[in-house]
C-alpha cells in the first residue's frame, strides 16, 4: 500500500498536475494540503474521474485539506482538532481507509515570529500532540501526513543559516515536533534515509529549485503498528520541476 502526502498549494490552479500525478503514480491513499478551495467549489469530479474517492475539509482561499482513496471511500472519523473552539482554519482531517487510520495535517506556518502567528502555531501543535496521543492509545495502526511546517534539523535543509529566524526553524517549532516523536511515532522519511539531502519543499524565488536549495517540512509519521510495516519511503520530486507545480513535491511512503 502506497500512502503520499501532498501540499497542492491551490487544488484548481495546480489540478492538471495533481491529476496527472494521480493518474502516474497511483497511490492508494492521498493526503491533500493546501486546498485554497470552499467544499462548494472543490474540483472533486475531476478526482473521482480517475478514480479516487475522498473526504474534504476546504476552506475559500486558505488552508484545506483532504484524504483521497482509490477504490474504497475513506470514512470520516474527525475534522478539526479539539481545544480551541474558536479555531475555524480548516488543517486537520482524520478517516479509516484500507485498515489505517490516516490524518492529513496542514500546521500552521506561525510567520512572523515572534507574535500571534507563532503563538497560534505552537497551541495548534499541542492541540495535534493531545490528538496523537490518543491515537497511539488505540494500538492501531496511524499514519499521521501532511505539510508540518517544520524543518526537524538542519540535516533537513540545504541552507540552515538562511531560515535562521524563520518559524519553520525555532527552537520551540523543533522541540513540539520532538514531543510528537517521543510519543512513539516514527518519521517514515528518515527511517528509510536517515542520512544525506531530502528535501520536499522548494522555494517559488531565487532560484531554489534550479539551485536544489530545499528543505523537508512534509512528514509521514507512524504509529508502531503501522511503522512495523514500512518497506520504503521517498519523495516524487521529479513532479516539482513540472510547468506550474506546486512548490511543493510528493511524499510518500509503503506499506506491507
């Protein structure tokens, strides 16, 4: 089973290239970031057209996210994260496919720090750490994917003195992906690549791409039970240097 995490960075502008990789790459579950799109206006005709079923989470020009399945349709267990009623941003969908329970997670970014943004980013994250918890209590296989907005270490960038003051590099942003972690999950990528360049995200300016100047905030985070079965992990990044990709490239991982 071949489970991917994408941040499409707006479905309706990005959606020949999101179809394409559909149609080229055919996982059986897709976790979908980044929608920019209400629930009234998603394309979803276009996904079921080569065959996926989904649940949606959308949002009109911000955040949304979604888990697609080919085949079977996911069944909704969550949307949202518990703890702050007044948190309307749609960044967390949680269903049961294929025997997994999968969540796609869009973190918030928290720029500029500090301030309100990066405050809001660090409650968001200890509102998905409650969630996970409860999640690893069930003993089930969890697959928790999405875009974190996180760089984990500076392994995981190409550059780490050009992020210095960004959110996605503070202390306080690597040290709640570390209490995510010590609940017992494991980072798919690194488990499979735990040395050398693996990126996921490349800036749209100065070149980025073209320079290989990345880093790696999309992450596929598993529960034992489900890390028992993982036999690769990777990243589509031929698909980023596409006309009009989003910058952001797939990530995935397999399963026994």
């Amino acid at each position: 089973m071949r489970i991917a995490t994408y941040n499409v960075n707006g479905i309706k502008a990005r959606l020949p290239r999101l179809i394409e990789w559909l149609d080229e790459t055919r996982p059986d579950v897709v976790c979908l970031q980044e929608l920019k799109s209400s629930d009234e206006t998603l394309p979803i005709a276009d996904v079921e057209a080569v065959g996926y079923k989904g649940v949606w989470h959308g949002q009109k020009a911000f955040n949304g996210v979604a888990i697609l399945a080919r085949g079977d349709a996911p069944v909704e267990v969550q949307k949202g994260l518990d703890g702050e009623p007044e948190d309307e941003h749609s960044r967390y969908i949680e269903a049961d496919v294929m025997g997994i329970r999968v969540a796609s997670i869009y973190l918030p970014n928290g720029n500029p720090q500090p301030g309100p943004k990066f405050d809001f980013k660090l409650r968001w994250f200890e509102r998905l750490t409650r969630r996970a918890r409860d999640l690893m209590a069930l003993e089930i296989p969890v697959v928790l994917a999405g875009d974190y907005n996180v760089i984990p270490t500076d392994a995981d960038i190409a550059n780490p003195r050009s992020m210095m003051d960004d959110a996605l590099m503070q202390p306080e942003s690597r040290a709640a992906f570390r209490r995510l972690s010590m609940l017992g999950l494991t980072d798919a990528l690194r488990a499979r690549h735990p040395t050398g360049p693996l990126w996921t995200y490349w800036d749209y300016q100065a070149g980025a791409w073209q320079r290989d100047a990345g880093f790696r905030i999309d992450h596929l985070m598993l529960s034992p039970e489900a890390a028992d079965r993982l036999v690769d992990a990777g990243v589509d990044k031929e698909h980023r240097g596409r006309e009009k990709a989003s910058d952001h490239a797939a990530t995935w991982i397999e399963l026994d």
